[in-house]
C-alpha cells in the first residue's frame, strides 16, 4: 500500500518587495509529507525555514506556487494545523487551562467538553495541577509545554514548530524534546520541526526516526 500525501509543497517560493528592490527569502521548494511523518528542517537563519512554516500555517502566502492539505490549497490559518512559535505566544489575562480551550471555545465546543480536552493535554505535557494558573507564573519551559498542549488539543492534522524550543536553557530544551517525541509518538500526529541547531536537528531527526521504525511510520532531516 503505498502511503498518500497529507501536505504537499509544490514549487514554494516568496519574495519581498520593498522601496529598495526584492529580497528572495524562500528559494523554489518541493516537499511531500506523509501521514505520522516527522520532518525536521534544518538550515542558519535567514534561509527561509520560518517562512516556509508560515506559508504552510496560512500566515503568509507565496510569490509562486503552492501547498495543499489533504488535496486542497492552503489559503489561511486554519485548525487543521497547529502551530508552536519560538516565543510562547500566550494570552497573559487567561489560565493556562483556558489557554488550551482558546481554540476550542473558537469551534464552539462545549464548555463541559473543552475542559476535558484542555485538561487532557496539560496531563500529557506534565501540567496537571496548573490548570489555574497564570503564564506569568510559569517558568519558560511550562509555558511552551502549555503552548504545545493548545496546538494539540484541536486535534490539527498537521503540527508545525518554529524552533520552538529555541529560548529554553538546555536542560530544559533536552526535556522538552522528549517530551514532543513521546506524544508524536503517542498521537501519532504529523510534525514539521524547524531549527537552526544542528545537534537538536540530529537528535529529533535520529529519535523520531528510531520510534518510525518501530511503527512502520517515517523520519527525515530537510536542509
């Protein structure tokens, strides 16, 4: 059985225009990406890694050609991808449990039901006990585990991360990277994972590839 395409990156590029001339920030990009993959793109910043992630979450578009999920062009943010930036991107006036639930009370699920989700997932990221805190009272490393637990629990088809352990001392960063390999493993989510660090890139590339093999799914490293 040969496996389908659950995104497709077909001849991606962008350039910005300014009052000074064109800047090409994202070269021609070709790129399939099966179902449980996890794809580590590796490169020095500046080279269009983050772009490419952007135009993929809908947040950005391409000068030329295009991506498609499940079949279809991807056209705007959508909850079929969950996206985990760099920096922790959460709202400072709401708990960490109705941080998870943002996007589901979005979807208009029921409060009953958001909650059960929301706190299924701060379970899995090692944060049950904290639904009723605050990001401000959270070290660094909770809150991007709170971030990553709001990008899972609307079940998106594709997981997205713009070095997002970037910011984390290395303690922190290593238990951090077990813990996503654990619950890609568990949820069998599909990832694309951006870095410019190349021991982190070789160790998610090599571990993810390692729990692949063990499942019949499949890892790489893009540069």
């Amino acid at each position: 059985m040969t496996a389908t395409n659950v995104l497709s990156i077909r001849g991606v590029s962008r350039r910005f225009r300014s009052a000074h001339g064109e800047t090409l920030a994202l070269q021609a990009t070709d790129l399939d990406v099966v179902e449980n993959d996890f794809i580590t793109i590796l490169g020095p910043s500046g080279c269009g890694k983050s772009t490419l992630l952007r135009i993929v979450a809908g947040l950005d578009h391409p000068t030329a050609g295009e991506v498609l999920l499940d079949g279809k062009r991807i056209e705007a943010p959508g909850a079929d991808r969950g996206m985990v930036f760099q920096s922790y991107t959460l709202f400072p006036w709401l708990t960490i449990e109705d941080n998870v639930c943002f996007g589901l009370r979005e979807r208009r699920i029921p409060r009953s039901e958001q909650l059960g989700i929301a706190r299924g997932f701060l379970d899995k990221v090692g944060l049950k006990g904290f639904e009723h805190h605050y990001p401000k009272q959270l070290s660094g490393g909770m809150q991007q585990r709170t971030a990553l637990a709001r990008a899972l629990a609307n079940q998106p088809r594709v997981l997205l991360m713009d070095e997002p352990f970037g910011a984390l001392d290395h303690q922190t960063r290593e238990l951090m990277q077990e813990l996503l390999l654990g619950i890609w493993e568990a949820e069998r989510k599909t990832v694309l994972f951006v870095t410019h660090d190349i021991d982190e890139a070789v160790f998610m590339a090599t571990a993810s590839s390692s729990c692949a093999h063990a499942r019949g799914a499949s890892s790489s490293t893009a540069t």
